[in-house]
C-alpha cells in the first residue's frame, strides 16, 4: 500500500553523523529539550494517541420531512431517504398531491398522507431538501445502483411489493422516481438486492414469506424466480422469519455469499447451485431482522490481487426477543461479533465481543479501512415499540489491530436512533444519520422515543481542521471521470496537493462503493485498496500518482466509487470515480 520509499542510507548515515556531532558539543539538558521539542513539532503526528479521537456531532436539518429510515449516496453528492407511503402525515406538507390535484386545510387533506411527502433528496451543499415522488409504498425494500448512477429500487409493502423503481440523479434537481411498468415475479418486502459482475444486473433475494430469489432485469421474457431451500431451512417463525433481510456480499470470484439467521452459503448463480456451506456462527440468538444484527465485507485488498474475502457479523437480539418484546419484556442483545474468511478451505468464525450489546445498528467502511459501528439499541428487537435502551455511542473497529484491541467507544450523541435508523457515508468524510421511528405513525408527544426527523453528521476525528496540515486535498483524476469510465486493469493518473507526510511514510488509495442502507444492512458496501504503481513528487507540494484500475467486475462491479487518498490515516476529501468496461 506504501507508495513512498524510505530514506536511502546515505542520508540516514548523515543524519547520524550529524546528530553525533551535534551531541558531542552540546549540553545533556539541551540535548533533552531537543528532542523533546522534535517529537513535538516533527512533521509526523501522532495518530496512535487516544486523545481527542472521539469524533464530534453536526446537527444538519431538524426537520427532514421524512423518517431516513432508507437512504443512499448519489455520485451528484446529493442523499436519497424515504419511508413508507402509508404512515400518515409526515413533516413535510405538500401543496399539491400527485396527481395534481391542490392539497387544501380541511380535515380531509389534512389527514391525507398523499398531501405529504414520503421522499427527499437532500443537498448537501445547500443543506436543504426537496420532495420526491412516489407512486407506490417502498417500505422495507431493497436497492442497488447501476454502473451509470442509477438507483434501482425494489419491492416494499402491499402495491409496492413487486414493483420497480428508478431515480437517476440529475445536477438540476428536477429528477424524480419512476415506476417501472416491469414487476417483479415475486412480492418483495424485507428482502436484500446485490448488484452483480454482469452489466447491470441485479438480483433480489427473500422477503416475508419467499424463499426465493430472481433477477433484474430478467435475460428471458418467461423467466421467474428460483427457489433457495437455504431460506426455508432458516426460517424462525415464531421469531417472525429471522432472515429476513439476509447479508448478501459479493465475493471476488463472483459467487453470492449469503447469511440469514446464524448460517450462511456460497452460492453460484449462474448455475443456480449452492457451492459451498459455511459452518453456523458460535453463540445463541439470531442476527437478521428482525433480530437485526449487521454484517460488512472487509476491505478487499491488492496486496493478495483481491482474492481474500472476509466478512463480518455483529450483533443481533437473543432467542425468544420478538415474543418477548410483544408481551412487554425486552431482552438484552448480542454482544458478540464474528469475522470468516470465506475463499479457500479454512473457513472458520473468528468470534469476539463489542464493548456493550447491540442491535439496530449500521455497520460503514471508513477510508482508513476501520468500520464504524453506529445507531441501535441495546435490548429487544426490530419492529414497532419492540426496542428499548438506545446506544448513543458509535464504536470504532480496526481490524488489523490484535483480538481483544479493535474496538474503540467514540463519542456519544443525544439523539436515540434506533428502529429505521440509517446512516451512510458522505463524499466530505462525514457520516450522515438520519432516521428512528419506533412508532407506526408520526408520534412526536408523550413516548419514550418519539418519531426522529433531525438530521446529524458523525465527524470521524481524522476530519478535524487540526489535521489540515496532513490531509491531502485538490484532488483531479485523469484517465476517467465525467463521461469516460476507467477501464478494468487501466492505468490512470491521481494528483493532489500534499503539505505533510506522516512519519510512517504511507500513502494509500481506496476506491468506496458506496452502500443503499436499510434495517442495518449497507446493502451493496464496497471497499478496495488499489495499487499504486508509482507517485512522484511535483513542486510546491503537488505529487501525482500512477493507479491500477480493479481487474474485473466480480470484484469491482461497474460504477461510480468514491476514490480517497489516505495519508498515514488521514483521508483526503473523496472524489467520484466510475470503474467499467472500457
């Protein structure tokens, strides 16, 4: 991942020689002050320090309109959210219904929940939202962006269940939902979707009730869903499915991993075949909704030409949660996490433990490689009024750290986020969150956890103005960008102004899918380190550097991906980049 050589030994020879010079004519006092002053001011910082890494909290918007309980990140750096079409009178009144007809004060119209807005996109230059449209309800539904930024929506409730969605971000804000008139062969609601190596093609899997999986768009007029036995052997009735919502991750050599309940597979899709079955997660309790743990892919990585695979589980709500939540009794969740690797033959579930239990909560990849582990609750289970105990404090996970040391608590925040919580990534550094609504309906008054329409920022301490100094900036691609993709395995060329290196000499690039993220699951989150072939130092501070593009898009499906430049664990401000086939 270095890209900056070490000082030759000639230079580290003089240096010596000067600094034994240098002690033989000085005092023992000054020679103390010395060096203590140079550990201070050198031009390294000391990121292994603990101080003052906690992170801070933005307060955005206090009215967003709608509960953020479904929200992504568009290659315009503008957010989508939305809820559900059926929930009643949102924060956000609209003038017209739309159909066209004028929304009036009666009593009626007051009541209409099609006189309120159920969608926003949120600019976030601006700090401002605007209304979107939507014909049918996508609550509980699923989506995955296509290689030219196109959001493709799935499912939701009732009328929604089988439908299918687009939004194409635009830079005039006048871009909106459009249904497709194509369906779905089965209804989906709480089901995952993965974007897949083929050129624009998804696949949607489960949902209450189906066991089945299928394709979007389908390759034949005739073709339907096909069935997985894996979700029927996972089905928890009593527990209200427990896997729905499975962990779908893609893996490098292009076969679907899929988690649901406490077990997993390989599944090849092209083959319709299950290739590989992972041994069942230690421990009790379940981790899908609605025992709503979460699930990552860690970073994929060069170093091995990308062909090591690892995912994460943590979290999730302990055996008997739902019917316990239902009589008024909220069981305390699962503290512990569990990390596989998932290619080769020594698969195995590396267990180990958050500082508190949690469900409810999101799981992002940070620049640095590190996940931040933010939102949730502490006992019960998903669902309406079924989650008590509100975990205000993200967690920080670093996991090239050794066991029992990857996990740091960060600061708290005072807003509960909990049940249709969301949180994602944003180009700047920031993490937006947005979301919780533990009730049905919009309820504000007299509740433990009133319905949350603020919208916050979570600033990872690394975006600090303190580190300024260290953190490259002006950024410009070449060789891709705007309407020319970069093809898989090309060369192209990144420069940015660097003031500082840090002392361990490394400079990193990683490229960021970034995620559709529902119910605790970043679906389709993606994180690669790239190679850097060469970087060299301009003047004035300006250094360009030689990239390799991702081989193939089983592991980069094609795209738009946020490219950063990391200085010893400082991130750069992200810039948009789009992989596919040249």
């Amino acid at each position: 991942m270095s890209c900056y050589k070490k000082d030759s030994p000639l230079n580290q020879i003089t240096i010596t020689l000067n600094m034994l010079i240098f002690l033989s004519c000085s005092k023992i006092m000054i020679t103390i002050l010395f060096f203590l002053v140079c550990f201070e001011f050198s031009n390294g910082v000391n990121v292994r320090s603990s101080e003052g890494r906690k992170g801070q909290w933005q307060l955005l918007l206090n009215n967003t309109g709608v509960v953020g309980m479904h929200v992504a990140l568009t290659y315009k750096d503008t957010v989508i959210m939305f809820d559900q079409t059926g929930a009643g009178q949102s924060g956000y009144r609209l003038r017209r219904r739309f159909n066209g007809s004028r929304c009036t004060i009666n009593h009626h119209d007051l009541l209409d929940s099609t006189c309120y807005a159920h969608s926003v996109e949120y600019d976030i230059s601006a700090n401002k939202v605007r209304p979107l449209r939507l014909d049918t309800d996508p609550w509980c539904s699923s989506a995955s962006f296509l290689s030219n930024g196109t959001l493709l929506q799935t499912g939701g409730f009732e009328k929604g269940a089988k439908r299918v969605r687009f939004y194409r971000p635009c830079g005039n804000h006048q871009c909106d939902w459009i249904q497709s008139k194509k369906t779905l062969s089965d209804e989906r609601w709480y089901a995952s979707s993965q974007i897949l190596p083929e050129h624009n093609r998804v696949v949607v899997v489960g949902g209450r009730r189906v066991f089945t999986y299928e394709f979007v768009p389908k390759t034949s007029p005739g073709e339907k869903s096909f069935d997985l036995p894996f979700l029927h052997q996972t089905n928890d009735r009593d527990g209200g499915g427990n896997n729905l919502y499975p962990f779908l991750h893609l893996s490098s050599d292009g076969n679907l991993f899929v988690f649901a309940n406490r077990d997993s597979i390989l599944l090849n899709l092209r083959r319709n075949r299950v290739i590989k079955t992972f041994p069942r997660i230690p421990g009790e309790g379940s981790r899908n909704y609605p025992s709503s743990g979460s699930s990552v892919m860690l970073p994929l990585d060069h170093r091995d030409n990308f062909q090591k695979v690892e995912v994460m589980v943590c979290g999730g709500s302990s055996i008997g949660a739902l019917e316990a939540a239902r009589k008024g009794r909220f069981l305390e969740g699962l503290r512990s996490c569990g990390r596989m690797v998932i290619t080769g033959n020594n698969n195995k579930w590396e267990m180990e433990y958050m500082p508190k239990p949690r469900l409810l909560h999101d799981m992002l990849i940070l620049p640095t490689g590190n996940i931040l582990i933010i939102n949730g609750a502490k006992h019960g289970c998903a669902g309406y009024e079924n989650a008590r105990n509100a975990s205000l404090e993200p967690y920080l996970y670093s996991p090239n750290k050794k066991l029992g040391k990857r996990f740091t608590m960060l600061k708290s925040t005072k807003i509960a986020r909990m049940y249709h919580s969301s949180a994602t990534l944003l180009s700047d550094g920031r993490v937006l969150v947005a979301g919780g609504n533990p009730h049905g309906r919009y309820i504000f008054h007299n509740v433990a956890y009133p319905t949350e329409l603020r919208l916050q920022a979570f600033v990872p301490h690394y975006m600090e103005s303190r580190y300024h100094n260290w953190r490259p900036s002006n950024m410009t691609i070449y060789g891709g960008g705007g309407r020319h993709a970069i093809g898989y395995g090309k060369e192209f060329r990144v420069e940015f102004f660097l003031e500082k290196r840090m002392q361990n000499n490394e400079v990193g690039f990683s490229a960021y899918a970034p995620p559709f993220t529902t119910h605790s699951f970043a679906m389709n989150q993606r994180m690669l380190k790239l190679r850097c072939k060469s970087l060299d130092r301009k003047g004035g501070g300006w250094v360009v550097a030689v990239l390799e593009a991702p081989p193939s898009p089983n592991v980069a499906p094609s795209g738009y991906y946020l490219l950063t430049v990391v200085n010893g664990g400082i991130p750069s401000m992200s810039q948009w980049v789009q992989f596919a086939h040249a």
